[in-house]
C-alpha cells in the first residue's frame, strides 16, 4: 500500500503516539511518587504537543486559530493549576480531636433513652 507524501506526516505521528503511549505504561510500572508523575506530565505534553501540530495543523492554520487553540490551552492549564492548588492545601489527614478521643460503647445489650 502506497501513500502520498501528504499523509506519511499523520502516519509517523500516529506511530509517535503508539510509543509514547506504550511509554507512559511503563512508566506507570517503573516510576512511582513524585518522579512518576512528572515523567507521566512530560510524556503527556509530548502527546499534546504532537496532536496540536500534526493532526490540528496548526503550523499553516492563520494566527487566529493559533491564538485560540493557545488560549483553550491556557485556561486548561490555569483550571488544573486551580484545581491541584485546592487539593494540596486541604487537610485531607487531620482528625477532629472529638472524633479522635470518643469512646465507643463496647456492649449493646441495653440501651437507655432520655425522655
């Protein structure tokens, strides 16, 4: 099977993709922690920069298409800022001290109500 010089592009960057996907699942099996996943963010920009220009064509695409796939970009990038900001400034172990010292009944065998 032939194939134009026009598409020989999308069928290298389809390939580009297949091994930074297989990539990104060996990270997942080499890498762990912090290490992990900015590995994983690198390779997932690789993928993101490799589908904006090859298959989005945005290196012939006029200004104005540029500058609003650059602002999509943008405000992904400022939501999951936002969102990581929010995640990691929770206190997501502490333990209310009440919840912490209470004591639970150890029997059930009789129960008393207040009227």
């Amino acid at each position: 099977m032939e194939t134009s010089n026009s598409q020989r592009p999308l069928y290298l960057a389809f390939l580009g993709l297949m091994v930074l996907l297989a990539a990104t699942i060996g990270c997942s099996f080499v890498f762990s922690g912090l290490l992990g996943a900015m590995v994983a963010m690198a390779i997932a920009t690789s993928k993101m920069l490799l589908v904006m220009f090859i298959f989005m064509d945005l290196r012939r695409s006029p200004s104005s298409v540029r500058f609003a796939a650059c602002a999509g970009f943008l405000w992904l990038f400022f939501a999951v800022f936002c969102t990581l900001a929010d995640f990691t400034t929770r206190g997501w172990n502490e333990v209310p001290e009440k919840t912490a010292t209470r004591e639970l009944p150890t029997t059930y065998d009789r129960v008393e109500f207040e009227n």
